[in-house]
C-alpha cells in the first residue's frame, strides 16, 4: 500500500473470499490433473538437494527441506535428501522417515554449493529415482547432467541472485547465465516461488515454470521474558531479523527510522557469515536507540523476538516468496516491508509497504498514533499463512508437480498453479 491507506477490515473480507475462491480452483485443477496423470497414486522415489542438508534451520532452503520431505514420506513417498557431510558432525542416517546421504564438498563462499551439488549429481545416478528436485539458480549448469541422461529433473531458482551484493562481477555473471539457460537446460522443470519472479523469467528469459510458493507456519508466544535477555521489553520495539546484506535494506530501515517520530528501539537480529564494512558503516550510522543482536540461533527466541515486537520491518527485496516475511506473518506480526512486487504479492493487504527512508517514517508514525491499526495487522497476519501458505497446501502442489515430472508431463504448462495464474488473468 504505497497509496492512500484502505480500511484493514475491507481488505481481510476481501481477502477471505479470494482465499476461498483460489482453494476450489486450485482443488478442481489438481483433481483434472491428477485424472490425466498415468502414475497418479502410487509411491515415488525422491531425491532432494542443492542445500546443506537436514536438520538444519542454517536459511529458508534448509527450513523448506524440513518442512517438505518428512511430509512427503508422511503420504508414502521414498525421499532422499543429500547433506554437505562437512557440515555435520553427527551424521544420521534418517530425519522424520527421510533418508540422509552425505556427499562431499570443497567448503569456501563460492565453491560449497557448487562441489556438492556435483557429488549429488554423480551419487544420485545409482538411486534409481523418479524425480529429482534441485534448489539454487546457481546450479541450472549441474542440472546438463540429468537432462543429458533423461531423468526427470526439476530445479527452483529461488531469488534474483546475479544482483545480490554479496557476489563479485564473475559470481554475477555466473549466476545470471544460469537463470538465463535454465529453461534450456530444463525446458520442463522450472520452478518460482511467487507469480511476480514467474513473470519475471517469462519477460526477461523466455522461461515458463511452475509457480509454488513457500510456506509458513503460525506460532505465538509463550515466553515473552526472553527478549528481556536482548534488553529489551515485550511491545516496545521494531524488529529486523535477516542477514545483514545491501539488499536487504537494514542501512534504508536505520535511516528511516532515525528520522520516525517513536521513543521504541529498534532491534536488529542478523549479521553476516563473513566480514563486511557495510556491519561496520551501519553501527557507526545508527543512534542510541538502535540495538545490534548479532545472529540469534535459538529458533525460541527469534519467535519471541518476533512475537513480542511491536513491528517487524522487513527490507528484502530480490526474493519471490520470502521466507522471513513468512515466519513474520505466521508469528502475528505488524509488517512494514519494502515496497517491491515480491513483498506487495505475499502481503496482499496484511501489511503496509514503503518506498523509502522518509515514506519508512511516516509508515512508522502512523502506526504510533493509530495502535488499534497496528493491532488490527497482528491479528489478521496470520490468516495469509493460513488461507495461501501453509505446508499442506504447499506440499500438494509439489507432490503434483513430482507425479508430473514422473510421467514426462510439462508442469511449466500443465501444473495446477500455472492454470490457476491463467484463469486469473483471463478473467480480469
């Protein structure tokens, strides 16, 4: 809502009848679907890789792995999730009913995903599976592998990768040359996560693909005395909970919120996994009312930090489906994010969104002078993960999208989201 603010209560009838709208058209095109399919119904054999691998909660990839696999296996499917062996100390063999195989890596910032994704190409070859599904963009090249062999392969490119600040001109480069022949490499296995980066691929490279969202899960507090261990008090501070990276905004989020007229701190959870001057600019900028976390690992208390915030901003903006602004939702916040195509899709009225530091301010001091605003987004956050994103749903598309690949179907063409997308613009 970069324009005139709309009435909350208008906006969730709305929404609540959309939600509706989308399950039966959704439920409908999955049942056609599933009809046509000719293995529809019986077991599959999975394999799942391109991250670090299970348990672990390290980004939105490893969290995605967790919450799809043992749910895959919960309705009879065989999974395999690959794990960097270098990561884990204990080593497992199952999760929840899922299989864990551990392949080697070369562990550096730009080789880690690149070494292992290539030892699970090679080890995969002798597990006779139905399917496979890769994340990262960084690894459409690995993805020649099985297009060569005939598998059945499909890959979700996840976020713009080639304009994150973190990369160098050749780690750009690589990355956007590999979003640039994904749909060549896997002309039937292209996955987005929210239909703005689907249109995305579309306009910029010609590339169709299924669009599955992520998912998200609702908690609430139990107990809010934590974030006293961070000095602070329940409801009397803004939070930011990601990666401190250009992209994400925080230096914007620091401005803006220095001009705000608000006596609340704002507390900052994030760092980065290497040594960055733009940490050190960002304290040496920010005011007394601004505190710096560090990364928080306790998944307890990031919920309590979320929880017990009296805003959550959130500045992302080179996602599709952002996992952080999932967990905000699913944990009640107020959410006040950046104002791009990817933030104003999962949103949809359930927040408020800002351009830039000054339009940051206001957003603030609007939400300090009307509470009852503020506490109206708390309480309807948590319908958007109910009603759009929650696993089950999620987890539907995916296990229509493996039976798809399966049988040698298109899902960039015939999976129930993409007929869902069409229907929705044909009737506009």
């Amino acid at each position: 809502m970069g324009g005139p603010y709309c009435d909350p209560g208008e906006i969730s009838k709305n929404e609540t009848i959309a939600a509706i709208d989308v399950a039966t058209a959704e439920t409908e095109l999955m049942k056609d679907a599933a009809q046509s399919n000719s293995i529809h119904g019986r077991k599959l054999r999975l394999a799942i890789f391109g991250g670090r691998g299970i348990p672990s909660t390290y980004s939105g990839t490893e969290t995605f792995f967790i919450e799809l696999a043992p749910r895959l296996v919960e309705r009879g499917h065989e999974v395999i999730v690959y794990c960097r062996k270098a990561l884990f100390k204990d080593r497992p063999p199952v999760y929840k009913g899922v299989r864990l195989i551990y392949t080697p890596s070369f562990e550096t910032k730009n080789f880690g995903t690149f070494t292992h994704t290539l030892a699970c190409m090679i080890d995969v070859q002798c597990r006779n599976v139905d399917a496979m599904l890769i994340t990262n963009v960084a690894n459409a090249f690995h993805c020649a592998i099985p297009r060569i062999l005939g598998e059945k392969c499909a890959l979700n490119v996840d976020g713009i990768e080639w304009k994150r600040g973190k990369w160098g001109r050749l780690g750009k480069a690589y990355f956007y040359w590999n979003a640039r022949l994904s749909g060549k490499i896997l002309p039937k296995g292209i996955i987005t996560d929210a239909y703005a980066m689907r249109k995305l691929y579309i306009d910029e490279f010609k590339t169709p693909s299924a669009c599955i969202a992520y998912g998200g899960n609702i908690e609430t507090s139990s107990k809010p005395e934590i974030v006293r261990q961070y000095g602070l008090e329940p409801g009397n501070y803004y939070l930011i909970a990601s990666r401190l990276v250009p992209e994400n905004n925080a230096a914007l989020i620091v401005e803006g919120f220095k001009k705000a007229r608000t006596k609340r701190l704002l507390a900052i959870a994030g760092d980065a996994n290497y040594r960055s001057t733009f940490i050190d600019d960002l304290k040496s900028n920010a005011d007394e009312r601004v505190r710096f976390l560090g990364h928080v690992d306790s998944i307890e208390h990031v919920k309590e930090l979320h929880c017990n915030s009296y805003a959550y901003i959130h500045g992302h903006m080179m996602g599709g489906t952002n996992p952080a602004l999932l967990k905000a939702l699913g944990f009640g916040n107020c959410i006040l994010a950046h104002d791009n195509p990817f933030n104003a899709e999962v949103l949809a009225g359930h927040g408020l969104l800002f351009r830039d530091a000054a339009d940051l301010a206001a957003k603030i001091e609007l939400i300090e002078d009307r509470p009852e605003l503020a506490e109206d987004f708390r309480r309807r956050a948590p319908d958007r993960i109910r009603n759009f994103y929650n696993w089950d749903r999620i987890v539907d598309q995916y296990e229509e999208l493996f039976y798809q690949l399966a049988a040698g179907e298109d899902p960039t063409r015939i999976h129930s989201s993409v007929l869902e997308a069409e229907t929705q613009l044909a009737s506009r």
